[in-house]
C-alpha cells in the first residue's frame, strides 16, 4: 500500500539527512543512552497530534506515542501557547520558592487523584516519582524489605532501577539503599497459553505463592513494608492481570500491613480508559506515582498519596533542581485542561474498545500471533515462535516493526521476550488511521512469518 506524503504511510527510501545526523551523533553520544542499541530509526524533525516527521520529511502515524509520553498528542496548541506565555513570564523557579503556576498545578492534580489521596508530591521523572515513593514506603512503616513482581519494570535510574525486575536493572546490590527487594510472580498471558491454563487460573496460583512465602518462616523475607505493582505491565508487553489478583493483593496487603504503590507511570492520565486504571477497580493503593503523558509532552511526575503517608519523611527532604521547573508545570496544568475539555479518557475507553476489537479480528487469526490484549489505548499483540524454528518471536517482532516504520508506522518491541508489538498512540488519534494501521500490521506479520 502507497500514499501520498500526506497519507497514512509514506513510501520507503533513503534517508540522506537522517544518515548523516546519525553519523554525526554517534561520534559525539555515549553509546549508554537509549536508542543506539535499536538499529536505524528516522531523525525526527517535528510532530504535531499523533504525527511525526523525519529530516527528510516522510511522515510516520506515532502508534508508540513516543513511549506512552505524548496522552493529548504532539505539541498540542494549548499547551504550546501555554508554554509560551509562561516563558515570557517566568521559565524557572525554585522548589524553595512557591510560584502561581505551581499551585495551580497542585491543585489540579489533587482534584483529578483516587478519593483519599489527598496530597501531591512532584518529580521529574517516572523513576524519581517510584523513587521518592519507595522512601515515603520505608519510612512510614520502618520495615526494610520490599516486594515487586516479576516482569515489572519502575524506572531505570538510582533506586528505582533496584525495583524493576529486569536482571540488568537489579545487578547492582540493593544494600546501599538500605532494603531488599524480593519479586514475586506475576500472571503471564504466554505462560497460561503454553501451559493450557486460563489467566484468571495463574493469577491465582500466583497469589497463592506469595501467601505461603510470606506466611513461612524460611520463606526467603520478612514482611515487606511497601509493595510496587503496575495496574498494567507496559515494559513487559501489556500484561493486564485479571482484576480478581489485584483485589486479592490489595486484601493481603492491608492484613500484612504492606503499603500497596501503584505505578500508573504508563497506565495514568487517561491511557486506560479511565484517569488511572486503578479506577476500573475502585479502589484506591496507599500511593500512586504518575509521569509521561501528564507532562503534555514535559518533564513531569509525582506521587499521590494520603497525607500522614506523605509526611513520612522529614519536611524538605525532596526536592530536586527542576522539579519545580515554571515551564513544566505550566504545560502539565494546561494538559490536564486538555484531557477534561476534550473528555480523552472517555475517547480512550471508546476509541480503544474498537482498537482491541480490531486487533483481535485482524491479528487474532494469524498463525504467528500469540495473543492480543489490552485495555483502552494500551493494546499488546504476542508473537509466537515458528513452530519450524524459522524465526523467533523476537525476531519477528522487530522484522515486523522495521517493515511497519518503512511503511510509516512506528511501533514499540516490548516483552520480556521482546516479542509483543506493543500500541500506545496518543489518545487523540483517528479511528480511521487507527484501523489502517492495523490492517498495515498484519500485511506485514504475514509477509514477515513467510519470508
């Protein structure tokens, strides 16, 4: 299929600009920052709602929506002009010092939060966010141990990189921070499929796990203080655990005295179909950490939480140079207008009810497709490997998303297999460039499990 520039997908060819900016970044960029280790991908120039374009000015439908960051799309108007006028204004201001566009931020986060958790604390960044609740946790309950679940993924910088469960994330020992972090089994879609077993029968077995290794006396930990889940693994390909294993947690928690962090990095702000995807359950953990999409495209995080929990660490401990940033905070405020103005979450909820619908008619059939999952505009599809041991799944994963971006498509590989095509658009995509892009996909897993 061929469009037109200003169609869907755009015909592939040679890069010329986007080589040589590689060229020049590779001799001047650490190799330890993201991005060098994925191979080719087109030098971005700008980007406007769920659109980007490279140097040479092909045109591509953002389907990973820059990694779940960009909710109400690429440089939406509002914020822009939001931006705009706060730089004219003030573009920075100290943590030690209040500012208008601070509070206005504060308060709109509150207002949007779980009923009970009544108090916020900002951060720069997802892992800053897991960070700061992570000592919140400890202190509020003096224990030192803590307890994550496999395929979890927290953030990849300072204490937080200790949560995720990824072996490169955990390598460094956790005694310098003074914890222990235990992981416990979390229900794997792949895992039920391969073994003949509904998910819902895992994810109890799982829960059952963890009862009778913190009921035993050698069972490998003491009571964990503070526990960290996501509502919805994003890292480890959209894992949506049936919503009777998050009840039967928070249950287990509250009788063990464990203070339950949900991580709604990813899975806030509307990506789920609801504000947070703890909503879908009604309940309310006794923190929540939140980043990515609430920034409208800025540096900007935080925790939720209840206010004797928030007050576990001495006043003043937080804080870090930008964490109270003017412009930042201004663009988060505005993108909160936009998300309610526009009633995102509920387009997210309807919008990504026909996505998954899509995928499960268009995907679900082919022979190289695992599974399709997902909840509102967060949508995983597994590939499994070729039963003549052709191609791995991981292997097909990336062939299909390099097939995909020449067609003008960029698509996230996540997994723990890296097997999962994994969909997270901004929430303001079109249906009619959300269902092309589906049939595009599947042309491509096709032509990719043939080749």
């Amino acid at each position: 299929m061929h469009h037109s520039a200003e169609g869907l997908v755009s015909e592939a060819g040679s890069s010329p600009r986007s080589g040589a900016l590689l060229q020049r970044g590779r001799r001047v960029e650490a190799p330890v920052i993201r991005g060098w280790g994925s191979g080719w991908a087109p030098v971005l120039d700008r980007a406007a709602g769920s659109h980007v374009w490279d140097v040479d000015g092909r045109r591509y439908l953002d389907l990973s929506g820059s990694r779940a960051t960009v909710a109400i799309g690429h440089s939406h108007p509002r914020v822009v002009a939001r931006v705009r006028e706060q730089a004219g204004l003030m573009m920075h201001c100290s943590a030690e010092r209040f500012s208008a566009v601070r509070i206005d931020l504060l308060e709109r986060l509150q207002e949007s939060a779980p009923e009970g958790l009544d108090r916020v604390a900002l951060a720069t960044s997802g892992s800053s966010a897991n960070e700061l609740a992570l000592r919140l946790g400890l202190a509020a309950t003096g224990r030192r141990d803590v307890l994550c679940f496999s395929g979890g993924f927290h953030g990849n910088d300072g204490l937080a990189r200790t949560l995720s469960a990824r072996r490169r994330s955990n390598d460094v020992a956790q005694l310098s921070g003074g914890f222990r972090v235990h992981y416990a089994p979390f229900p794997d879609p792949a895992t039920a499929i391969r073994d003949g077993r509904t998910l819902d029968d895992v994810a109890t077995e799982c829960l059952d796990h963890l009862e009778d290794r913190l009921a035993d006396p050698y069972g490998g930990f003491g009571t964990p203080g503070v526990a960290f889940i996501e509502p919805i693994q994003g890292s480890a390909g959209i894992i949506v655990p049936p919503d009777h294993f998050l009840r039967r947690l928070l249950t287990i928690c509250r009788r063990q005295g464990i203070l339950l962090v949900a991580d709604e990095v990813q899975t806030g702000f509307g990506r789920t179909g609801a504000m947070w995807a703890m909503d879908h359950l009604a309940e309310r953990p006794d923190l929540l950490t939140f980043g990515k999409g609430v920034g409208g495209g800025l540096a900007m995080a935080g925790v939720l939480g209840r206010g004797e929990l928030m007050a576990a660490l001495p006043s003043g401990d937080h804080g870090t140079t930008f964490v109270t940033n003017a412009l930042n905070l201004a663009a988060a405020a505005e993108a909160l207008g936009v998300l309610r103005d526009e009633a995102l979450v509920k387009r997210s909820h309807d919008l990504g009810g026909r996505l998954l619908m899509r995928c499960q008619e268009v995907l679900g059939p082919l022979q190289r497709v695992m599974d399709v999952r997902g909840r509102g505009l967060m949508v995983g599809v597994e590939l499994a490997d070729d039963r003549h041991e052709a191609s791995t799944a991981a292997e097909l994963a990336s062939a299909v998303s390099a097939a995909c971006r020449d067609r003008g498509i960029l698509l996230s590989v996540s997994g723990r297999r890296r097997s999962v095509l994994k969909l997270s658009p901004p929430l303001v995509v079109s249906a009619a460039d959300l269902m092309e892009a589906v049939d595009v996909i599947g042309q491509q897993i096709k032509a990719n499990s043939e080749g």
